[in-house]
C-alpha cells in the first residue's frame, strides 16, 4: 500500500496525453488551433527568404536575356551570310593641279586639285548609301585640303563617278611638306595621296544595315607640274584601298 507521505516521484504526463478526448468546440483556442494538440509554430517569410526570391529572379531574366540576344545574333549571321554585302571598289581615275604655289620661306601653299573617282558596287543583291562624304588630299601625311562631296547612291553591280575639287589660297604647311612639294616638283613628279570617309549603309529591300564608317586610301598619285603650276596624273588609274 502507498504511503501518502512519500513525495511523488516521476514525470508529468505532456499535454497532447489526455486520457479522455475532447470536442473540436473545446480544443479550439483563440487562434483557431487545437488546444494542446500538435503545438507547432506558424512558419513566417523573414528577410532571407525575400533575398533568394531576389537573387532567383535576377537568374531567371539573365539567363533569358543571354537566349534572347543568342536568337538576335544567329539571326544577324543567317542575313549576313544569305546577303554576303562587299565592300565597294574605289579607283583614281583622274586628278588634276592648277596653279599650283608653293613658298618655304613661308610655308605656305596655293593651287587647286580636281580628282575624279570610279566607284563600283560589286553586291548582286544589295545596294549602298553615301552619306556624310568628305574627301581630303595629302602630300604624304601632311594635310593640305578638305572639301565634302555630295551623297548618292549606288544600284547592284553599279559603277558611279564621284568628283571632288579641293582648294587651298595661302594654306600654311609643314616645312617638310613645303620643302618636299618644291624638291619633288623640281624632279618633275609629285605625289599627292587622297582619303576618302563616308557613311555607308548596305539594303535589300526593307532590309537595312546598320551604318558604317567607309575609309578609301588612295595612296601616291603621280602628277607631272609645269612651270605654270598645273599638271595631270600620269601612269593611268590607281586602286584604293577600302575598309568599312
């Protein structure tokens, strides 16, 4: 027989342990949970939840920008590789001095220079625009004289003539160019070299090409001066190198 003097010893039964069920009515506390059944906590977002939904995000819309540009320029390469655009041919055929001046002691340049082009587009299926055409003549690579041509355009397997007319009145140069224009003129012969930058844009139909920076170089053109300061090209046409 227990003694009811002894202290109880043991442990107390846990909450969910009732011996005897209860209804829904009266297991219900006010937050609407069972009372003493299951007594889990409510999960809540906390801030690093908020920064992996960040971070997932930002995955996502890179890895759908790098498809999308991958779409756009396999796309660009299929037009590029069905159109196959060439860059156009630039030859010298003409280029002309008239009174022709030049002072060392004062390095100072007069005269006029007419210089005829021939310009091909070799393209079968596209054509090109001309904008924002300056030309411009060098002895060596001493500047001497700028003048802009107007802009036009070519047709497939087209041939243009293109004119430029460039003047200088009392211009200073280089000593080197001065001096250099007077030794090689008194050899019968000098050199002139002529650059040519425009605005260039390829099209096939509604398709359009984005713009681009067409460089021609026309490099040494003999011309053959009097003693009067005029003179004409000599040994017939000359390539230019072209770059886009």
């Amino acid at each position: 027989m227990a003694d009811p003097s002894r202290p109880v010893t043991g442990y107390p039964a846990p909450p969910y342990a009732h011996p005897y069920p209860q209804s829904a009515a009266a297991a219900a506390n006010n937050n609407g949970q069972p009372n003493g059944a299951y007594p889990y906590p409510v999960y809540q977002r906390g801030p690093y939840d908020a920064y992996n939904a960040r971070a997932a995000f930002i995955r996502r819309f890179v890895v759908a920008m790098v498809f999308l540009l991958a779409i756009i320029g396999s796309l660009l390469l299929m037009i590029w590789l069905i159109l196959r655009p060439k860059i156009p041919d630039f030859r010298v055929d003409s280029l002309a001095v008239t009174n022709l001046n030049v002072s060392s002691s004062r390095q100072s340049l007069t005269g006029t220079w007419s210089v005829g082009f021939d310009a091909y587009n070799p393209n079968k299926k596209m054509t090109i625009e001309y904008d924002e055409v300056v030309a411009s003549v060098f002895y060596g690579s001493g500047f001497i004289s700028e003048t802009r041509v107007p802009p036009f355009k070519q047709g497939k397997r087209f041939r243009s003539t293109v004119n430029a007319t460039f003047s200088a009145a009392d211009s200073f140069v280089d000593d080197r160019v001065a001096s250099g224009i007077n030794a090689d003129r008194a050899r019968g012969t000098v050199s002139f070299s002529v650059k040519v930058l425009a605005r260039v844009q390829f099209r096939k139909g509604g398709w359009r090409l984005r713009r681009r920076l067409l460089r021609v170089l026309c490099r040494d053109v003999p011309v053959t001066i009097s003693n009067n300061g005029s003179g004409k090209m000599t040994g017939g046409g000359r390539d230019c190198s072209v770059a886009v």
